[in-house]
C-alpha cells in the first residue's frame, strides 16, 4: 500500500505543473473545493499573492467575510487583469477554488467569476507543488 | 521539400488563424535567428520557460506556442526523468514530498538556484555581451552574470544560492558551467536537494527566433548516482517585460507556514501520520 501511494505521489509531482511561490498542498485541500458568490470589500494587489475580501452570506442572514488568496499581480496582468479596473469593491462575483487546510474562513482562488459572465483565471490549479 | 515547407506554413497559419494566434509570435516567426557581431547567435530577449506558460500568460498561450512548435517540426521534449538519487538522498525527497512541499526555500522568497529559477512562471531577461552574458530574472529580482571571456570561476567562491557562472561558446550553443552553490536550494522541484558539491552544466541553444532549447545537467556525486539532465523550450516574450517582483512585500506564507508546523496532520500525507 505505501508503495503504492508513493508511486501515485510521485505521479502526480510528476504531472503537476510549476507554481509561483509555494506548495499549493501544504497550505490549502484539493479534496475540499469551494464555490462562493458574494460581495468584493477590498482587494490586495500584492506580492507574492494577491487577496480578495469577500463578503458571503450564509444563508441565515449573517455574513461572513472571506479572504482568497490568488496568482502576484505580474501573472494576473499577464492574463489581462488589470488593478482598479478587472475587479472593483462592490463587485459581485463568484469565486471557485479550495479551502485553506487551516483557516475557516480562507481558500485559494483558482478562478473569478464576473456578473456579466466572464471567467478569468485568478490564481494555480490545485496540487501545484513548487515545481 | 520547399513544398513541403510552404504547406507547414500554410497550415500554421491556418491553425494561428482559428484559435487567435497572439500578434507577438504571428509577427516573429518567420524571422532568422539574430547573431551577434562576433558571429554567434544572440540570445538577448526577454524569455520564458514554456512549461510555465500557462501558469504565466494563460492557456491561450499555450496553445499558440504547440501550434508553433508543430508548424515548424518542433518536437515536444520528453518528460522529465525522476533524480537519479542515491538512496539517502530520495529518502530525504520522499520527506519533503510527504511534507507537501511546505519547506520549500522558495515559499520563503529565497533565490530558486540553478537550475529551478530557469522554469519559474515568471520572464528573465538575456543581455548579451561581447565577452559577458547578464540574465535579469523577474523572480526574487535576481541576476546572473555570465562572462564568456575565457576567464576560469573565482578563486574566492563563497557556498551560494545562484552560484557562480562561467560561459563559453560550443558552436552557436552557450554553455554555462556554475558552482560554488551551498546546499540550500532545490534542483527542480520538490525536495530536490543537493550538496555544496553541486555542478551544474547549462546547454542554450536558440534554435529559432521565437524558441530556445535549454538543457541541464546536474552532477553532484554526494546525491546523485549518476547525473541528472532536464531540458526545457524556452519562448521569447517580444511585448513583455521584466516588471518588479518584491517577494517579501505581502508574504503571509511565512505566518501560515508557522501555524501548519505547529499541527504537522494537517498537512502531511495520510500515509504518514
């Protein structure tokens, strides 16, 4: 059996492709994948990630605030973001990834839905593992 | 045979046409490869590994570059082989992957080594010289320094992360000869270790005006029981630039991967709880 996983293990290094920074796996679950819509409240366009605030409701009339991590600007600009302009406070959008292994409130975000329907991608696939 | 090549263009140009062929490689591609005064071929440009491609510029990109590089015969190369370590050497691989990749010198904005910093997802920049060869890279904003004069390494090497680089010219092939790395970085990849005994020889070779064909080897015998080669395609990027990456600025990495050490299970492989 452990042979068998470390096989599959190195498959998967194998295929994964480069990240920026850091290992996806460490820090966040590919297992646990994440859909939320609600309410941008500010954005971090900063190195070597940047961060969404995104304001969810939960369905029982709380919100809660997430924080999404994604690709450092100069990847985004390279993919045809740009700051101020691609994602705004008060945009409603919906952001699909994966939720941190850690914090509760906290994932990464792997794609960035828009209200006209454009999807752009906004941060690594999961099980990028510092190649 | 110039039948045979006006019909790949035919059919690159058809393929470019239907997915959107970007104006950067439709404008180049038919350009020689640029020499420099001295004869040889110049690498100057701002590239970037295409294996980082689609993390880097997006997957429209990547299917521009393979329709490319099928046009114009380009192979794609062969996956990589895994390190031929000694077994000490993958038990401490294996470590680090069961780890998840959390002690990654990189996740702490340390410099990538050689030759990992060459297949970052992010572009450097080849000057070149007539007796020197200067990479600016994006990434950690590092650079390198190549001379090509003839003149041997330092006398004075102090164990580094980048190491110390010495070029020559094999034909219209640069190879570059680095040592004097300390034992901190990762080859490529994910527990990728090596010792101060490392030596990497680097292969460029610009094969086209869009594409650069690089090759390491990497030979330290405290790790490995026999050396390890990796090739990767370099493409050019004619309308990019290398902007500023200050890694340190926002890096919450370092407090989360101080949270993760202090509950290992949740980050480790099940197999190894």
């Amino acid at each position: 059996m452990r042979v068998v996983v470390t096989r599959a293990l190195a498959l998967l290094a194998a295929a994964t492709s480069v990240s920026a920074h850091h290992s996806f796996a460490a820090q966040y679950d590919a297992a646990k994948p994440l859909t939320l819509t609600g309410t941008v409240v500010k954005i971090d366009w900063t190195n070597p990630h940047i961060h969404i605030f995104l304001d969810v409701k939960d369905g029982k009339g709380s919100v809660i605030q997430w924080k999404l991590e994604g690709f450092p600007p100069n990847m985004l600009i390279r993919q045809g973001w740009q700051r101020d302009v691609t994602l705004k406070p008060g945009a409603v959008i919906t952001v699909a990834g994966w939720h941190a292994r850690l914090e509760a409130n906290e994932g990464a975000a792997r794609y960035v839905t828009f209200s006209d329907g454009r999807k752009m991608a906004s941060g690594p696939p999961a099980g990028t593992w510092g190649q | 045979m110039e039948r045979r090549r006006a019909l790949g263009w035919f059919a690159a140009l058809g393929v470019a046409w239907m997915i959107g062929w970007p104006a950067a490689f439709a404008q180049s591609a038919a350009q020689p490869i640029p020499r420099a005064a001295n004869g040889k071929p110049d690498l100057s440009g701002i590239w970037i590994a295409q294996g980082a491609l689609a993390l880097a510029a997006g997957e429209d990109e990547v299917k521009a570059a393979l329709a490319a590089d099928a046009a114009a015969g380009r192979t794609p190369l062969p996956a990589r082989a895994a390190p031929p370590y000694r077994p000490e050497a993958e038990a401490r691989r294996q470590y680090y992957l069961n780890r998840r990749g959390i002690d990654d010198p990189m996740a702490r904005c340390l410099l990538s080594g050689v030759p990992r910093i060459q297949l970052r997802p992010l572009p450097f920049r080849i000057v070149q010289l007539p007796t020197e060869v200067i990479v600016l890279y994006e990434i950690h904003h590092a650079f390198r320094m190549i001379p090509t004069d003839g003149r041997p390494h330092p006398s004075d090497m102090e164990p580094s992360y980048m190491g110390e680089s010495v070029g020559r010219w094999d034909g219209d092939t640069l190879v570059v000869d680095v040592r004097g790395f300390n034992d901190k970085s990762w080859l490529v990849g994910v527990g990728t270790v090596h010792t101060e005994q490392l030596r990497v020889t680097e292969r460029y070779t610009r094969d086209s005006y869009d594409t650069m064909l690089y090759e390491a080897v990497m030979d330290d015998p405290d790790v490995f029981t026999k050396p390890w080669r990796i090739q990767e395609r370099f493409r050019l990027r004619p309308n990019d630039r290398v902007r500023e990456y200050e890694c340190i600025e926002n890096n919450e990495d370092l407090q989360r991967i101080e949270k993760l050490l202090q509950n290992e299970s949740v980050f480790r492989l099940p197999t190894q709880q």
